[in-house]
C-alpha cells in the first residue's frame, strides 16, 4: 500500500445502458433473477490485477483500490475500475461492485441485444489517472459522507420519473429515470437510472443512483474546498 499526495483526476466512464436514448450522470443496478447472469460473466472475466493506495483529504485517511482486467469481448482492451472506501474492505467492495456494474451494462446491451445508450459519466476522483487502462467504471464507500449526503437528498429529491420496459434479448428488463436538480447548481437539469428485472427493484436502483450522483458531487467539492 502506497501514500498519495491529494491530487485529483477527471476519469470520464464510458457505460452502456439498455432502453432509449438518455443523459444520465449515475446508474445503479439492483438485479435479482438476472443477477447469475452477471456473476457468470463476471467469474468468467474477473480482475487479472489491482493496487491500494492510501489517499489523505482533509482530516480523513481513504483508501483507493484500482481492480486491473480486460474487457470480457475484446481481451486486447485494458479495463480498470476504482473503488473509495473508509477502509481497504471498504474500497475492495465498491470495486467489485463497479467491475460487476459494468459487466451488467456489457451483457444487457450487447450479449442480449442491441441498442441502449451509450453514456459518458464524468467523475473527479482522488489520485492519478490509471495507466495504460481505460477507466470504465468508479465506485464510493465513504461512511463518514453518508449524513451529508442523506440531508443534502433529502433537501433535493427527484422531481419526475419514467418507466421503460426494456427487452434484451429473451430477458424482459425495467429501467427507472430519475430527473431533478443538481445539488451545487439549481439551473441545471439531471438524470439518474436504475435498472432491474422488477419495477420496484429497478426504481429502488434509481434512488441509489441520485444518492450516488450526490455522493459524487459533494465527496469533490468538500475534498477540493
């Protein structure tokens, strides 16, 4: 594990999402039936490497877990994923939850159909950009966040959703959107997603994904304030 001065990077996320054309800033997934999919492709694929490093902000010591592998349909492209966590634990599981994610989004767009969005999800994250790897996906556990950005939710909920049935392949899918405000500018309009294999799982999903929005948001701005 290595220390690493307090520097941050934009990663800009490539992530595809089945259903019609959207701009999202977060996606989040909440599977049930078709999540043995996911771990199959997963445990078909799983990271070749990763490193730890510890990043200091402020008065908070975090850890960041880069997960290294290749991409499950084309082995020549490098992938990388990050996780930040409180803890290593911490970090090590939202990386594995943001490989998993992002072989979601290449399964359900396209193993089992085609079409869907393709996303460009900008994240400053702590730390140098990942070399020789193209960043696809970034993940937080920071504990210490979560009061924060339960009040700043709760000052800023979604205004409007949408529901899309989406088919992919033989599998029937739900994907939730979420639109409002963004927390640090009123002015501006956004939209989140969740997609599951139920309505109230894949709207659950949506809610994680504007809680994640925020988190991503308010983590820089107080880091970098």
């Amino acid at each position: 594990m290595s220390a690493t001065k307090t520097i941050f990077h934009t990663a800009t996320i490539e992530h595809h999402v089945p259903g019609p054309p959207a701009e999202m800033s977060a996606v989040a997934y909440n599977l049930q039936y078709t999540r043995s999919l996911v771990t199959d492709l997963v445990e078909q694929n799983p990271p070749a490497s990763g490193d730890t490093h510890v990043v200091r902000l402020h008065d908070h010591e975090l850890v960041r877990v880069n997960l290294y592998g290749q991409h499950p349909e084309d082995p020549k492209r490098r992938l990388c994923v990050i996780g930040i966590g409180d803890e290593e634990d911490r970090a090590k599981t939202a990386a594995n939850v943001a490989w998993s994610n992002y072989h979601a989004s290449v399964l359900f767009t396209d193993k089992l159909g085609e079409g869907g969005s393709k996303l460009s999800i900008r994240y400053r994250v702590p730390g140098v950009p990942a070399q020789r790897a193209a960043t696809v996906g970034v993940a937080y556990d920071v504990q210490y966040m979560r009061p924060l950005v339960e009040t700043a939710v709760a000052r800023n909920m979604p205004t409007r959703d949408e529901c899309h049935v989406v088919q992919s392949g033989e599998l029937t899918l739900m994907r939730v959107d979420l639109y409002g405000q963004d927390p640090l500018d009123s002015h501006r309009r956004v939209c989140v997603g969740g997609i599951a294999d139920r309505h109230y799982r894949a709207m659950a999903a949506a809610e994680q994904a504007w809680a994640d929005y925020h988190t991503f948001l308010l983590f820089a701005a107080h880091a970098l304030a």
